[in-house]
C-alpha cells in the first residue's frame, strides 16, 4: 500500500478517534486508566511514568472547554 493511502487511512482513523472521544469523553477516560494499568502491569512497573503521561493526556484532551 502506497504511503500516501496509509496516512490517509490513519488521518481518518484518528478524526473518528477524536469525534467518538469528544462525544464520549467518560468511556474514553475509564478504557484509558484501564488499558494503562494493564500495559503497566505487564512491563512490571518498567513504564509507569510513560504510561501515567499518556492516561493524563488523555483526560486532559477529553476534558470539556
């Protein structure tokens, strides 16, 4: 597949992402806390600061302005 059909692919993919997160933003924020403590859980601890990071952008992102 030609790059450029891959990124529009993915440009599409993340605009649904962030239209379901903006309608959803309670789903979003409880699979991200959950999705974080499971790869925390499984690297042992080894990412938990990388992790927490990107949980927290994630509530930051789907907080209302």
């Amino acid at each position: 597949m030609p790059l450029l059909k891959r990124l529009t692919a993915l440009a599409g993919a993340a605009a649904a992402a962030t239209k379901y997160a903006k309608k959803n933003p309670e789903k979003v924020n409880r699979m991200a806390a959950k999705a974080g403590h499971f790869v925390n859980q499984k690297t042992r601890g080894k990412y938990s600061r990388q992790i927490d990071g990107a949980v927290r952008r994630v509530h930051t992102a789907t907080k209302p302005r």
